[in-house]
C-alpha cells in the first residue's frame, strides 16, 4: 500500500509539474527573445546628431580645400594657418561626439556601441594625421603631395563619420532631409 501512495504521490507530481512547464517555457521565451526597445532620440539629439554630421562637413571641405590650396605657389606660407584650421573643426567635431555619446542612455549606449567604437577609431586616426600634417606644415619645405595625401585621409575618415552618425540617427529614429548634410 506504500508502494501505491508513493507512486500516487510522484504522479501527482509529475501530473503538477507537466501542468506548469508550458507556462515556464513561455516565461523563458518572452525574456529571451523580447527585441531590444526600439531608440527614439531625443530633440536634443536629434540636434546633437546634425550638428555632429555638420561639423564633420566642414573637416571634409576644409581638409578638400587644403588639397586644392596645395597648387598654389605659396602654399608653404599659409599651410600651417589651414592645417591649425582643420586641428580646431575636427576639435570641434570630436566635443560635440563627445556630448552626444554623453546624452545617452546605457541602453543606448549598448545599442550603439558598434557605431561609437567605429567613430572613435576614426577620431583616433583623425588625431594621428593632423600630428603628422603639423609636422609637416611647419617645415621649411613642406612635402605638398604627403600633406594632400594625409588631408584627403582626413576627408575619407570624415565621410566614414558622417556614415555612421546617418546609421545612429537612423537606428534612433531621426529623419534626414534629402541632400542635406
């Protein structure tokens, strides 16, 4: 007669348990597969972004217009006041990055992160070749063709930027107006 209440007893059990498995499976579902929130920015980064895309606007034109200005024969006596140009937009350009990755929220973050680590390696590269074009510029003889190289970099690295702030303001929901930087 044990033997018969036991058995009752881990049917009973098991009929429980079986009774509540889809109900935890269904809990596990919803918290494994729940989509990450869709981003909606701000007014104040919807702002942040465009000024962002702005500010890397200008680098490009003025790193282009270091490139055009190369052909004159008295480059080397205003390169450095342009390559002292380009150092202070792309400054510019990296503080407003700066309070713009500072705006967001750590879901945000988490969610951009790709997009920020790309825009920070650019920035870093950004850094690398203004150093390298003010060593440059304040020679004697600067090397025209190793100035225009290194600005035409800093014109691609700004596009590159300028891409991935359209993907962040995209994934957060901003509408960009056609032709517009």
């Amino acid at each position: 007669m044990t033997r018969v209440k036991v058995i009752l007893t881990i049917l009973t059990v098991l009929s429980i348990a079986f009774s509540i498995l889809p109900d935890i499976k269904a809990q596990q579902t919803e918290t494994t597969s729940q989509p990450q929130q869709r981003m909606k920015a701000t007014e104040q980064q919807v702002d942040q972004i465009k000024t962002c895309l702005k500010a890397a606007y200008k680098v490009r034109t003025e790193a282009k217009s270091l490139e055009q200005a190369s052909a004159d024969p008295h480059f080397r006596n205003f390169v450095a006041q342009m390559v002292e140009e380009l150092q202070r937009l792309t400054q510019r350009a990296q503080n407003e990055h700066k309070k713009f990755v500072e705006s967001l929220s750590p879901d945000y973050l988490k969610q951009l992160q790709q997009h920020i680590a790309g825009i920070d390696e650019i920035s870093a590269r950004m850094n690398v070749n203004l150093q390298k074009m003010e060593q440059e510029a304040i020679k004697s003889d600067p090397d025209r063709d190793r100035i225009v190289q290194l600005s035409l970099d800093l014109a691609r690295g700004m596009e590159d930027w300028q891409r991935l702030y359209r993907n962040i303001g995209s994934d957060m929901g901003v509408k960009f107006e056609a032709g517009r930087v």
